[in-house]
C-alpha cells in the first residue's frame, strides 16, 4: 500500500530557532503559526507570554503585540486572530500603519485564507453548483496569485534584513493527479448505456467510435482509457500519481464504469500497483455523509486498501459541512481546494494545510492539498485554445516556482485519450511529460 504520508511530511527541527511573544494563546494564533514556521519555514517556534524570558533569548524574536519592544520584530495584533466564530459583517484588511511594526498583520491575513472565512460567512453567490467559484465571485484577482505564499516570503525577507542566519529551504514538488469520472470508456456501463451510445453514434455517423466500441464490447479491442493508463504509468516513474475513483454511474452527473464490474475491479488493482488511489465522492455527497461512507466502503473492498484521501466530483464542497463529514469518515486528505472554472489558488497557497473547524475553534487533522488548475477549466469554462492554455499554465507554474510550494494540476482520464480529444490529448501529454 502506497503511503501519502512521505509527501507531505515535514521535517522540524528539535532545536526551536523562533520565539513569538503574544498575549493571545488562541488557537486561531497557533494554526497560523504552524503553517508559517512549520509547514514553509520548516522550523521550531516557541509561544510564550513570558517578556523576561522573550526578551533575554537569543533566537528570532518576533514581539506579536499592541506594545513595540526593541532588539525584535514586531507585529501589531488585530482583532481577527482575538475573537472567536464567525462576524458576517467581517471584511478582511490586514494592513498596520503604526510606527516600528510591520506594514500589516501577516498572522491574521494567513489565518483569514487558510480557514476560508469568507466561504464560512457565506456572503458570496454560488454557482449553479452551489460552489464557491471564480465564475462567481467579485473579487476574482485576489485568487489570481498565490497571495498567502507571497505574503509569508515577503515576511521572510524582511525577518532577514534583522536576522541574518534565518534561511528558509526553497521547497517545490510536482504531483499529478487524475479524476476517473469514467474508469472505463466502453466497458462496465449497462447494457442501455451502450445500446443508446451505439444509436447516437449512428445518428451522428460517427463510424470509427462506432467500430472502436463494438471491437471493444465484444473483447477483440482494448479499452481506449488502458492506453492512458499505461502513459500515465509511465509519468510516475518521474512524479507521484493520484488517481480519484468515482465510484457513482445512477444519476446525471455520476456515470463512472460499473464498480462490481470485473475490467473495472481489473483496472483500479492495476493502478495502485504504482499510484495512490483516493475517492472521488459523487455529486450528492457533499452533504451526505451516508453515500461518503457506503462509496467509501465499495472502493475499499475493490482494492483492498485504506482509503485515507479524496477530492469531491464536481469540487462540490461547502466548507462549513462537507469536511467534517470526511473527517468523521477516517479521510486524512482531501484535494478538492481549487476552482473548476479557471485556474487560482482558493486559498491563497501551493501548500497544504488543516480544514480550521469554526465549531471547535480548532484545527482537524484533515489535511487540505490545494490544485492550481484544472484541464476542464479551459475547453469547458473558458474555451480556448490548447496553445493559449498552455501558455497561462506555464504562468502559473512559474508562480508557484518562485514562491515554492506543491504544483498539482486535475486532468481526467478522458482529457488524455487520442480517440475523443486527438489534438487537445496530444498536447496535454507533452505537457505532462515535459514537467
């Protein structure tokens, strides 16, 4: 069984280089604290509201309180790391312009996007979907850039300018990751299923995918979606792969390969032998903790693994319900912080940090791991060109190079198959071998 712990895994040094002083000792506090210096610093802090002691250590001393000390940095507290639930009325400005602190409350703007206040308060209009989207919202060039990462760099920096010895590891990983809506293209669908693609074929005259699916249905052909398989095979030779299996084909929107079928059950113990394999919960399931844990159950009796990571069918989550419902289901992943309809970063990072529970004032051990873009953003959403496509991608690739991060793009099986995309498939396989 594939691990995802070694991806992720962040090694902090036993010997603490930073002391924060604060009066607050919230949680809110902490969980900013910990992304900043453990999971992109990757270095020991010490919280204290000791000033004897703060202010006679020889680390880093970072002073996060209303009164400037010398001989430290010091940052102004504002009052969203103070208070505890949710103000709707709440509207994010982090800036600090008072005398010997820095320009803005970095703890507070970094808490304000990895929580997803604003997709908790709920003042935005969702899609049709009801997603938080980048079709949607107003303010879509905050979710442009990587703001947080900038942030906590630009924070580095100026800590540098005080504090010589403090270095930051440059981190950059590339993960590929695949939705299989389908599994299969032609096998493990019900007979009317390919009795009525057969007809709109016919009607279509689409002869060759006529021919293709008769050779395939009666065994003299493969599955057009195993040669895809296979090239993706050979991309985790160089980056880890994640596929995620939907597990779903009874309604609209879920119309994946028959699970209990045999090619299907074939295929998915054929990709854990070198990828990890996560869920895919269907369409309704973002507030349905049931179907979460039957799809579960089902795909876990398939391939005879734990799964212990997920990312929801049409990035359908509301923030406030689907993770809690995937943390009560054992998840200890989940891949869905991202937009389907351009590519951004939903929470202001490339790395990956904790779902922040309101309920609880705390955080879960669900692990959230952002995507930056998705194939379907640009021929769906956007409609344009595979060249012009490409050409933003590699923007945004640049983006996350130069903050450091996880670069994870969501393709789908279907994207890479020659038969039904020839020109788009083709170069979504250079590109994919080329990063």
């Amino acid at each position: 069984m594939y691990s995802l712990n070694p991806l992720f895994y962040i090694n902090i040094p036993d010997n603490p280089e930073v002391i924060v002083y604060s009066e607050i000792k919230s949680n809110r506090l902490l969980y900013a604290l910990n992304f900043v210096f453990h999971r992109i610093a990757q270095k020991k802090y010490v919280l204290t509201n000791d000033i004897v002691s703060f202010q006679q250590s020889d680390k880093v001393k970072i002073n996060y309180s209303e009164n400037v000390m010398q001989g430290c940095i010091n940052i102004f507290p504002l009052s969203l790391i103070k208070s505890k639930g949710i103000d709707k009325m709440y509207s994010p400005n982090f800036s600090v312009q008072k005398e010997d602190f820095y320009f803005e409350d970095i703890f507070s703007k970094v808490f304000y996007f990895l929580s997803r206040y604003e997709e908790v308060q709920g003042n935005f209009l969702p899609d049709k979907h009801q997603r938080f989207e980048m079709n949607v919202i107003n303010h879509k060039e905050i979710y442009s850039s990587p703001i947080v990462d900038i942030a906590v760099r630009q924070f580095f920096q100026y800590i540098q300018r005080y504090y010589i010895a403090f270095q930051i590891p440059y981190f950059y990983k590339v993960i590929y990751t695949f939705d299989l809506d389908n599994i299969l293209a032609f096998k493990g669908k019900p007979i009317w299923r390919s009795a009525g693609a057969i007809l709109k074929h016919l009607s279509k005259k689409e002869w060759s995918l006529l021919k293709k699916r008769v050779n395939v249905l009666f065994n003299n052909a493969q599955d057009p979606l195993e040669e895809v398989y296979n090239f993706i095979k050979i991309l985790s030779q160089k980056h880890p792969v994640l596929f995620f299996v939907l597990c779903r084909s009874n309604t609209a929107y879920d119309r994946a390969a028959s699970i209990d079928d045999e090619d299907t059950k074939r295929i998915l113990n054929h990709l854990k032998d070198f990828a990890h394999i996560g869920l895919h919960p269907s369409y309704y399931s973002f507030n349905n903790e049931e179907l979460i844990m039957k799809e579960k159950s089902v795909l876990e009796k398939v391939i005879q693994q734990k799964i212990v990571a997920s990312r929801q069918h049409y990035l359908r989550m509301d923030i406030r319900t689907t993770p809690k419902l995937l943390v009560n289901q054992g998840f200890e992943y989940d891949f869905t912080m991202g937009f389907a309809s351009a590519a951004g970063w939903r929470a202001g990072t490339s790395y990956p940090f904790y779902y922040y529970d309101f309920d609880t004032e705390s955080a879960t051990s669900l692990l959230f791991v952002p995507f930056v873009f998705m194939d379907g953003a640009y021929f769906n959403y956007q409609q344009i060109s595979i060249d012009k496509a490409l050409n933003q991608i590699q923007s945004i690739e640049k983006q996350v190079r130069d903050t450091g991060g996880y670069f994870i793009p969501l393709f789908h099986e279907m994207t890479l198959s020659s038969l039904f995309f020839s020109k788009m498939a083709e170069e979504w396989r250079r590109y994919l071998q080329g990063i």
